[in-house]
C-alpha cells in the first residue's frame, strides 16, 4: 500500500480519468477525497466502489473555480 494514511484530494472523481485515479489511490491505501463539481451521485459511487475494497474516502462537491468552496473541501479533507 504505497498511499498509506496519505490524503488525497482527487478532483473530477465522479468519471474517466479522475474516477480511476481515486480509485487506484484508494486501494493503494490512500484517504481520498473524491471531489466532484456537480454531480454527488456519481462521486457518491467512486466512494463506495473505494470502501468496499477496503478503502476510506468521502465524497465533496467543489467548484474549483470558487476560492470559498476549495478552502471548504480542504477542510473537510482534513
């Protein structure tokens, strides 16, 4: 487990390349945050797909381009 008790802040988790990447953190042992601009569902998915392997993360909604929601996430990724 390379990503052991590492955080991981992955944004643009819910599809595609964002949600591989999440979960290959995942399994590698990291905590993730699966942050998703628009669509909980989705990310919501990533999060269980990573627990049920054994993983911890959580799912955000962030709008990147918004300095108040991106101190939010980090936040909660704490």
């Amino acid at each position: 487990m390379k990503l052991r008790d590492k955080v991981d802040v992955i944004t643009g988790a819910s599809s595609g390349i964002g949600k591989a990447t999440a979960e290959l953190f995942g399994w590698e042992g990291a905590n993730v945050v699966a942050v998703a601009g628009h669509n909980r569902e989705a990310a919501n998915r990533v999060v269980e797909s990573i627990r049920s392997a054994g993983g911890s993360a959580i799912s955000v909604l962030c709008d990147v381009s918004d300095e108040l929601q991106i101190k939010r996430m980090v936040y909660d990724a704490l």
